[in-house]
C-alpha cells in the first residue's frame, strides 16, 4: 500500500521490485511502523516486538502525517 513511504518524513523508504526497502537515513520515528496497516514492517525478528500494539494518537489522522510531510493540504 505503500503507506509508509507516504509517512516517512525522511524519505528513507522506498519501493524496489516490489519490496520495501528501507534505507540508512532512519531518524527512528516509527512512523512506519505505527501507520502500517499490514504489520509489514518489522522492527526487530522478536516475536515481542511484533505483536506490540501500534499506537495512533487520538487526535492525529494518517492524513496530517502525510500533510506534516509534503507541508500541503491532503484530503
């Protein structure tokens, strides 16, 4: 779906072949992680890692992150 590549505010991610790949500029904000809604990213091979609970801030919607990136009116 590619959400996290509309997420990353680092462009660090980036589709190859039809595989996410991510690069070496992370800033660990998780977004990735946290906006992803097939739990295709992984943040450790730790089963206790990966059925950590992502977390959304109430108050923010997908939409504001991917507007905080591309600093745009997103609807």
């Amino acid at each position: 779906c590619q959400t996290c590549i509309k997420v990353c505010p680092m462009n660090n991610i980036e589709l190859i072949e039809g595989k996410i790949k991510i690069k070496d500029n992370c800033m660990t904000c998780l977004a990735c992680f946290h906006w992803c809604p097939t739990a295709a990213i992984y943040m450790s091979k730790e089963k206790e890692i990966e059925r950590r609970e992502k977390y959304h801030h109430p108050d923010v919607r997908l939409t504001d992150i991917i507007k905080q990136k591309y600093n745009e009116f997103v609807e």
